[in-house]
C-alpha cells in the first residue's frame, strides 16, 4: 500500500494565485507537518521536503495531493526523463536551444556540451593508434593558436560575466565544531 494514504492534506492559504496546503501524517505524531505549494497558474506542485526537487522523484507528500485531488496518472512533468526507458546513456548533446539564448551560462553549457561530445570520440579514435594520437595533438596545438587569436569575446555572451563566474574565488573554510553526542 502506497505511503501517500497514510497523509492528510489540508488547504491553509492562497497568496495570488499559489494554493498552500499542509500535509501531516496520519500514523506518526512526531513527523513534522510538510508545506505543499499548488501554483494553479503555471499549474506546478512543489513540497518543503525538495525530494522531487533532489532526487527527480515525486514525495509520498505529493503523492498525497495527487490522490485527493483525484488525479489517478503522475503528470508527465513529474516523471524526469532519466528515469525513463528514452533516457540516454552519456552525454545529453542538446539542451533545450529554445532558452539557451536567454541564460549565458546556460548557452556556455550547451556549447561546452557540443564540443566536449565531439572531442571525446576524437579522442576515442585517435587513441588507438600512434599516428592518429600524433596527428590530433598537433591539430589540436594548431586549433588551440588560432582559437587564441580570436579572443574570448562572443556576440551572445558577454565574455566579462563568463568570466566573472568562471573565475570567481570559492571560499571554503573549517566547519564550525559541533559537541558530540552524550558531552556535558
């Protein structure tokens, strides 16, 4: 028996047009009431625990929501397509080109995606022969000179914001100390 009927879902506000609901165990008191949020307009479900969110599986929470609100198929939206029989092995070659143009990174991505799909069988073949494995690392020494030449700059990137998020420093620094379990 599915987990997600062992849920309550409760309706406790609508801001504009995003219908908020809290859903609460029925079988354990100590589990801490999860926040689901029903945006009618763009019709998108979104729960506080972020397991869809994480790990591309829709929560029991939703579950729940689905199963009262009488929908008996998981909307195609729900089911990613890795988890699918269509999803591919490797790399995905093309992002949506529709929306590339809007987001430089994500344009970067997408370019970086194409020629990093393409280099690796290059190398693949080049590899499996001295000749080959000569013959690519001169091309790619010539490709890497010209490639210089014309400079970082691009029509649809701005290459000053690439750079500023490629090259921007990463602090990391010591986690705080945490008492252990049992200290006084």
């Amino acid at each position: 028996m599915s987990q997600s009927h062992g849920y309550f879902v409760e309706h406790t506000t609508t801001r504009d047009d995003i219908m908020i609901y809290n859903v609460v165990s029925f079988q354990s008191s100590s589990s801490k009431p999860r926040q689901l949020m029903h945006d009618r307009q763009r019709d998108h479900i979104s729960c506080s625990c972020g397991k869809f969110e994480f790990d591309g599986i829709p929560c029991r929470h939703m579950l729940a929501f689905f199963r009262i609100s009488q929908i008996f198929e998981l909307p195609k939206k729900y089911v990613l397509t890795r988890w699918t029989q269509e999803a591919k092995i490797g790399v995905v070659y093309a992002l949506d080109d529709e929306n590339t143009n809007d987001d430089p990174t994500r344009l970067l991505m997408t370019r970086r995606s194409k020629l990093s799909y393409k280099a690796s069988i290059l190398i693949d073949y080049a590899s499996l022969t001295d000749e080959g494995t000569k013959f690519l690392n001169e091309q790619l020494d010539s490709l890497h000179g010209k490639i210089k030449e014309m400079g970082a700059s691009s029509t649809t990137v701005p290459s000053s914001q690439t750079r500023k998020n490629l090259d921007k420093p990463r602090n990391i620094g010591d986690p705080s100390n945490i008492r252990t379990k049992g200290c006084v």
